[in-house]
C-alpha cells in the first residue's frame, strides 16, 4: 500500500514564513530554478525521519 506524503508537508502558512526568505535570494547562474518548497519539504523529511538522503522519496524531486 502506497502512503501519501501529504501529511507531511509543509502548511500553506508554515510555507508563506520561509518563501520570503528563499526567495529573496537568488542564484546570478542563470539556472532554471527549483521549486523550493518541495526542495524544503524534503529536507524537513530527513530531518524528522533521520533518514539517509539515499532513502528521501522520489516525491520531494
């Protein structure tokens, strides 16, 4: 059975705190940009899982 990472991701209000900060930042290379709140989500999953980067599903990118 296939779990969604629904739950575990961000809220639209914990997201509308962050964005301001990633956004503000941006990289003079010319590289397509990511998207960052995904890119967040994912990190915050290792971190409460203590998971290896390795075992980070392919959902987060």
């Amino acid at each position: 059975m296939e779990t969604s990472l629904a739950r575990d991701l961000m809220s639209d209000e914990e997201w509308a705190f962050f964005e301001r900060f990633i956004l503000a930042v941006r990289a003079p290379n010319g590289r397509k940009a990511a998207n960052h709140r995904l890119v967040l989500d994912g990190i915050f999953w290792i971190a409460r899982t203590g998971a290896p980067w390795r075992d980070l599903p392919g959902e987060f990118g």
